[in-house]
C-alpha cells in the first residue's frame, strides 16, 4: 500500500444494526482499513431498543479489525443514529436499554407535549419542527409517565454519538447536529430551551455540554483494550443523517434520499427551516448551516419484509396492475401515523406477486417524494440530480422506483459507507483546519453513475395518494400490539 498523502483518521458509523468503522487517508479520501460488528434490536409491536454497552463492544471490535492503522490515527469522530434516550447513572452505565429513533411508544406524550407548550406554531418556531414520537424528548417524557424509577436514577442523559464520544474522551459532549433532533435544543437560539425542559421535567444538569463544530470534544483517554492512541483528538462526532450529509460534501439545494432501515430525504440550507406541519424536522447540520429533513419509518426492513411474505427475491418486481401498498409495518412517522399498520388495496384474480411487490415499493417512496417539495428551499433547482444513498440505493428495484416515481435523474455516490466517511471528513477538518464538506468534496465521495429521468408514473402516484387520503381515518385509528 503506498503512503498516506496525509494524517490518517477514524470515521464510525453506529448505526441502528451496526457499527462500521473507517480509517481514512485524509489527504486522499482513500480508505486503508474497516471494520464492521453487528448489534441486537428488542421489542415488538412499538418498542424498539438496545443496550448502550453492546454499541461500545461492538465499536471495540470493528476498530480491532483495522489492525495497526488504527492505532496511527490522528483524530476520530462518531456518527451515530439520532434520538435514542440513553440514560446513565453516576457511574456512566445504562441505566436501561436505550430507547431508539424507531420506537413510537411515546406517540401520547408527543401529541400531550405539542399541545401543553402552545401547539405546533409554537414547537416549530422554536426547534423548527413539532416532537414526534421519533424525538428524544417524548421519549423522556415516556419513560418519566412508564418507568419513573429509571427516570430517577438517571444522572445523565445522552444521545447514541454522545454515549460513545464520552467513553472515548470522559467527557459528556454532543453537537448541534444531532442536539436538533432532541426536542428540547432550540434551532431559534442554538441552545437548550429551558421552558421545554422544564415542561419535560429534565435538569439541564443532565445534559451534555454542546460544543462549537471547530471545536474538539476531548481527547482519546487510556482505556483497556482500546485500539486508539491515547491522545487521540476526537471531533464532535454528529447524528447519522448530518455525517452523511457532510460524507457527501453536500451545497445548499442538493436533494438526498437515503434508502435504509429508515427512509430519508434531506438537503443543507442556508436559512433556519420551520414547519408546524410536522413533515419536516428543522435540523441543524454539523457545519453551521440547516438540514430540512423528512424520515419514514419503514423503508428497505418494510420491503423486505414483504418480498419475504411473498416467497421473492427483493428485485422480482412485476410492472402492473393496480394494487396499493402502504408498507407502514411499525407506524409511520411521515405521514404522521404512529399507530398505522401496513395496508394493501386493489388485490384482483390477476395481481401477481411481483405486482404486489412492486406496490410496496412504490407505497415506501411515494412517502419520501412527497415530502420533498416541502424540504427543498423553494430556490432550489427543481431539475437537481438526486441522490441515491443508502443501502437500497444498490438495488435496481429501488433506484428505478425512485425514477419512475420522482421525475428526476439520479445518481448513485460509489462511495458506500458516507455516515462513517463524514465523520472521517470531521476528524479531517478538525485535524486540519479545513471545512469537512470541502474535505469530502476533495476526496470526490459523491462521485457515480447518474441515472437519466424517466416520465413520471401519474397513475401510480395518482393511485397511491387517492388510497392513502380514503385509508386515513382508519390507519390513525388502528393500534399496534403494544401502543404504551
């Protein structure tokens, strides 16, 4: 192997399945090792949730399978799955399991939030968007109505990113990026809102200190096992979303949809995003600038799901037909249908399997699509290539569901891994003092094939939506098997 060009760095990505580990050039973007451990997901019916401590195993693990160039890095940063609740006692162990993005038990304690702090106007012109069940803050406020016992041996309250920097540095810090998705930050002033909290009965005491994107979180400490050089600088590490964000070395107006466990569609901005409607959240992203957003529940799991149901290979889709599929598996957070179940319409004597495949397909992409207009800045070029990433985005079902439905061009970013490879490009940046989205655009991490637009399937979309505004009432009104 030849010589780095520059400083090596570490890039983690701990996601809701796994955490994947980079080591990274940082003067070419070449990648000189990896590694990968998988974690466990509990719960049913509405409860989704993992223990803290097999996220720091299984970090452990992925950094050991890099071998000695691990231990050459220079700087590391952590990208890790938004929202989890993960409680802490005065030692830094888990109080519990933390509860995950995907866990919409809080879906009451939402709904009772919004209204006791003046509605949805005042949610969103405060953080930019209204506390679904997705949000750390209905989830605090779940565990304090469900659990309060754990509620009260909590002496800190992190996010999954945070959980992990602080093993690595012994400091509780987190960043903007991912301090968005809570609920209780304020896009409005870039600081934590004492009268939410207070609403949420949580002691800004608990709360990790926020720190600046050019400022570090600490340092690598000594710890047994560990791989990592004492010393080590550690970046601010950031939420999965704004890490792919920065792996992309996204501008402003440049449409995202990541096809993965979830579904998301995102892009930077300039100006501060609001939206009581709830379909997007006004993120901050991990440089200084905003990350509109919306995220589906169900996405390539759903899909899955429902090819295996079907006894087909993922890509045995048939054109069609004209059955509906709402794949909304474990509720849905865009739409807002947290206790929905999935729904199938249109079955006839001649609708195949892979008609019906096709329908799910269709039914997880339309969600995203329609919450796209509402993402993009109204300046944004309406003709812009969007982005396929995620693990879907390699499979020819998707991307050309994404075409038929969108009438965009696509292009799908070689690189695979752009949550681990944006917070490389953190750790670069920091190291170097460099912008980590310059640093990502000078490793050409969205280089790939581009995909030209084909006429946009009005029947379909016609289809989808006409199902969706009939079924409403009744997928809001339909329970899960365990709604509290």
């Amino acid at each position: 192997m030849a010589a780095p060009e520059g400083p090596l760095v570490v890039g983690v990505d701990s996601s809701t399945q796994s955490t994947k580990v980079l080591v990274v050039d940082s003067g070419t973007g070449q990648v000189v090792a990896s590694g990968q451990a998988p974690h466990s997901v509990s719960g049913s019916g509405g409860a989704r949730e993992s223990d803290p401590e097999q996220w720091w195993q299984a970090l452990m693990s992925a950094l050991q399978q890099c071998g000695p160039a691990v231990g050459r890095a220079a700087a590391v940063a952590i990208g890790g799955q938004q929202h989890g609740l993960v409680t802490l006692d005065g030692q830094g162990r888990p109080v519990r399991p933390a509860l995950l993005w995907n866990d919409v038990r809080s879906a009451p304690q939402s709904e009772r939030l919004i209204e006791e702090l003046g509605g949805p106007d005042t949610w969103a012109e405060r953080t930019g968007g209204l506390p679904g069940p997705a949000t750390t803050v209905t989830k605090w406020a779940w565990l304090l109505e469900n659990e309060p016992e754990a509620a009260r041996a909590a002496a800190a309250v992190r996010l999954p990113h945070d959980y992990l920097t602080e093993r690595l540095t012994g400091h509780g810090t987190t960043d903007r990026g991912d301090a968005s998705g809570t609920g209780w930050w304020a896009t409005a002033t870039e600081a934590y809102d004492e009268e939410i909290l207070s609403l949420a009965r949580l002691s800004p005491a608990l709360l990790p200190t926020v720190v600046h994107p050019t400022e570090p979180a600490g340092s690598v400490r000594r710890l047994t096992g560990l791989p990592l050089a004492p010393g080590t600088l550690v970046a601010p590490g950031t939420g999965d979303n704004a890490a792919a964000a920065l792996g992309l070395g996204l501008r402003p107006g440049q449409p995202v949809l990541s096809l993965g466990t979830s579904g998301t569609v995102y892009a930077v901005s300039r100006r501060r995003p609001v939206d009581p409607s709830g379909t997007v959240s006004g993120f901050a992203d991990a440089r200084g600038d905003w990350l509109p957003l919306a995220c589906t529940l169900n996405c390539t799991l759903a899909v899955d799901r429902i090819a295996a149901l079907l006894q087909l290979d993922r890509e045995a889709v048939e054109a069609g037909g004209s059955p509906v599929v709402l794949p909304f598996l474990d509720g849905e957070r865009t739409p807002h249908l947290p206790r929905a179940a999935g729904l199938l319409y249109g079955l006839r004597h001649d609708t195949t399997g892979g008609q019906l495949l096709q329908a799910a397909y269709d039914g997880a992409v339309f969600a995203l699509l329609a919450a796209l207009d509402q993402v993009l800045d109204a300046d944004a070029d309406p003709a812009a290539a969007l982005l396929l990433i995620g693990g879907g985005a390699q499979g020819t079902a998707w991307r050309e569901t994404v075409r038929r439905l969108s009438g965009r061009s696509v292009r799908v970013p070689d690189a695979k891994e752009l949550v681990a490879l944006g917070a490389a490009a953190q750790a670069a940046g920091l190291l170097l003092g460099e912008d980590p989205a310059e640093v990502a655009r000078r490793w050409d991490t969205a280089r790939g094939p581009v995909f030209a637009p084909l006429a946009v399937d009005e029947a379909a979309l016609h289809r989808i939506g006409s199902t969706l505004s009939e079924a409403g009432p009744l997928l809001r009104q339909e329970s899960l098997n365990s709604p509290s």
